[in-house]
C-alpha cells in the first residue's frame, strides 16, 4: 500500500496531547535501542527520504514557541546527545541546512549555537563548537563563501566580544600555526 503498514491519524486533539509515544523507563537498560529507522536492502538508484519529519505544512502558519525536533541528552557524560555518521561520504553532503523561502531577519539565525554553563575548558576541550580534522592532505577546514551579486555592505566573519568589565586576559582571535 502506498499509505503503508502503519498509519496514525489524529485530527482531534487539543491542547499539549501526545498522538505517538514510545517509551522505556526499564532501570536496567544499558545498551537498549528504543526506536530504530533503518531502511536497508537498496543497491544502487535509491531516491526517498528515510525519515521524513515536517513541521507546520499550512501555508502561513508560524512555530512561535516550540521546535519541530528537539532532541533532549540529560547527564551525556563522554557520549553524545546526538550523533550523525556519515560513512563513505564522496561528493555529497553530510548535513544540510537548506533556507530559501524567506528573508532571516535581525534577530534570526541559521544556526545558532549557545551556552549559558559556566564552561571551564582549556584549549583543546571545553569549546562550545569545536571543528577537528586529521585526515586532510589538501582540503579546506573551514569555508566561508559569500557570492551574491548585491552584497555590498555584508560581513563574511563578525567577531564580537562583549560583556567583560575589568581583568580580561584572554585573547579575542588567537592564531597558531605549524611552521
């Protein structure tokens, strides 16, 4: 069938209700997978989405207040709270955040990253985005590309510190090189 082996379908609840949930509150669960999505058997020529999650699909509708996939890690101590593996990875993309329809306007962000912990780490760990490579031979860490023909007043990089009041002794961009 093209509707599938499950369907569920609730146009009636109200409120902060709950259509799906899975749950495993079993103290002894170490090692146990609570859901799996695993679409296998494909050789070449696959074209379809594993798994699709769609937010508001109305035209004009809004998420104002709450996220179309939050994904919650309590008390990660040396794992991850979310991990995405992109094995034999060549010409594609691991992750893509796609914007195109509208305008991010003053206050928006296409990624934003934040921490509000009292982070103590030193310079190699402890970082709110840390970027590690140690197979490039010749390729590129980061790019930054801007190519839009309007763009005559853009910032490609903004650095901004902010928020000390006396004894700063960091370093606002600290460089180090190989050679």
């Amino acid at each position: 069938s093209n509707v599938g082996l499950v369907d569920i379908l609730d146009s009636a609840s109200t409120g902060a209700a709950t259509t799906f949930r899975v749950k495993n509150s079993a103290a002894a669960q170490t090692a146990t997978e609570v859901a799996r999505v695993e679409a296998a058997g494909y050789n070449t020529g696959y074209t379809g989405i594993v798994m699709n999650v769609i937010g508001v699909a109305t035209t004009g509708a809004a998420i104002t207040t709450h996220s179309v996939l939050t994904v919650t890690g309590a008390n990660t101590t040396g794992g991850s709270t979310m991990a995405i593996v992109s094995n034999g990875l060549t010409t594609g993309i691991g992750v893509l955040f796609a914007h195109t329809t509208s305008i991010i306007a003053d206050g928006g962000s296409m990624v934003r990253l934040t921490s509000s912990s009292a982070n103590t780490g030193g310079s190699t760990n402890g970082a709110v985005l840390d970027i590690g490579d140690t197979g490039s031979t010749a390729s590129v860490v980061v790019k930054i590309a801007a190519s839009a023909a309007a763009q005559t007043s853009n910032n490609l990089l903004t650095v901004i510190a902010s928020g000390y009041s006396t004894g700063y002794t960091g370093q606002v961009v600290a460089i180090t090189g190989a050679a």
